[in-house]
C-alpha cells in the first residue's frame, strides 16, 4: 500500500496577453511586488501572432504566490482585456530520499496511458529505452532522473519527471498539465481571467483530469 504523501499545488508558469502596450502597464502595475512575490515576472511586447490580434504586451509569471495572484486581481482594471494564452497548473508529490521518487516514477511510466489514446512519450536524455517514442532532451540542474513522461498533445499536455521541488526544495515527482489557448484553458478549467486564479481549487482539477484522461494497468 502506498504511503499518503504530501502534495504541493501551485502555478509553475502562466502567460498573459494585454491590448495596452508595455509602457503604459510600467506605470499602472506594481511589477516590483509582482516579482516579489513569485520566482520570476517579466513585462515585455506580445509576439508577432500576438500582435496581429491586437495584444501589444505580455506578462511572464513563474511560481507567483497568493500574494502576486491577489495583486493581478485587483489590478484587473487596468489591464480588462487581458487574457491567460498558455498555463501550467502544477503539483509536486514529495520525497525524503530520491530513490524513492525515482522508483515510483519508473512504476508511473510503465504502467500509466492514456484513455482513448494509449500511445505516450516519453523523452530520454541518454537513451531511447521508450514505449513509443523517443526525442534526446538536455537535462536540466534540478532534474535527476534521464527521462520525462509526456502524454497528450499540443493544446493540453500532461508531463511527468523527478525533481527538486522548486517551492519545498526536497526530492518530489512533478506533475504538471500545460494548457494553450484562452479558449481551451476556459473550457478545461473554468479560468477566463486572473480573478479566478485566486482561489482556483487545484486538488479538483487535478483528480477530474486524472479520472477523465489517464488508465492506471492492473499489474
């Protein structure tokens, strides 16, 4: 029987289209307690796609505590035809030892498809010992494990991969689902703005995405 272990949820990173252009939000948002209050938040101009839309600005946030998502709401105002274009809801499953997420994970990615679809990837930096398809990736410092578990597609992408936990700072499993698209991240988590981001109930969304999407195998 597996041991209940503590779960940390948590926005690893978001993206945040805006119509005014980047000098006007220098002066309308408090881009010092933004950064703050989150790993990392960068004001910059929209892509070229973007732009084509009319979205002249964007905002970078990675790991933005409650304080920061506070903030976006109530700055809301000045910012009202903003929209969320790429998410990643995150939870990470700690550790005490990394062997120990290491073996469940291998466990994960032997026994884990996807409902409807059961081809998966899974991406290995020193090898190609995969189920169904391969690419070489480079690792990253946090990660200590070689391989990273994708499943789904493009506009919604469900990974997996052993880690430092970059909030609790111990060994963890990192779940996360990536999400593109105003429209396809409403429809899969009832998020239209930045309001909504503030008491958005992660531990729901993540149970409904696992029982609608993903097929544990019996062993």
């Amino acid at each position: 029987m597996q041991l209940e272990r503590e779960k940390i949820y948590y926005i690893d990173k978001m993206r945040i289209l805006m119509k005014e252009e980047k000098r006007e939000l220098e002066r309308k948002l408090p881009l010092v307690k933004l950064n703050q209050f989150s790993g990392r938040c960068h004001l910059g101009e929209s892509s070229t796609p973007a732009r084509r839309g009319g979205y002249r600005s964007t905002i970078e946030i990675e790991q933005p505590e409650r304080e920061a998502l506070l903030l976006l709401a109530q700055h809301y105002h000045k910012m009202p035809s903003s929209r969320i274009s790429y998410i990643e809801l995150a939870h990470d499953t700690l550790f005490t030892t990394k062997k120990e997420s290491l073996s469940l994970f291998g466990f994960i990615l032997k026994h884990t498809r996807r409902k409807y679809n059961k081809k998966h990837t899974i991406y290995s930096a020193d090898g190609f010992e995969s189920t169904n398809k391969t690419k070489r990736v480079k690792n990253t410092k946090a990660k200590y494990s070689s391989k990273t578990g994708y499943w789904g597609g493009k506009m919604a992408r469900l990974v997996k991969y052993p880690c430092i936990s970059k909030i609790a700072n111990v060994p963890c499993i990192h779940k996360e689902f990536r999400l593109r698209g105003a429209s396809n991240i409403k429809k899969r988590t009832e998020i239209a703005s930045v309001k909504d981001l503030v008491d958005f109930d992660f531990e729901r969304f993540f149970s409904k995405q696992d029982e609608k999407y993903l097929k544990y195998e019996r062993v």
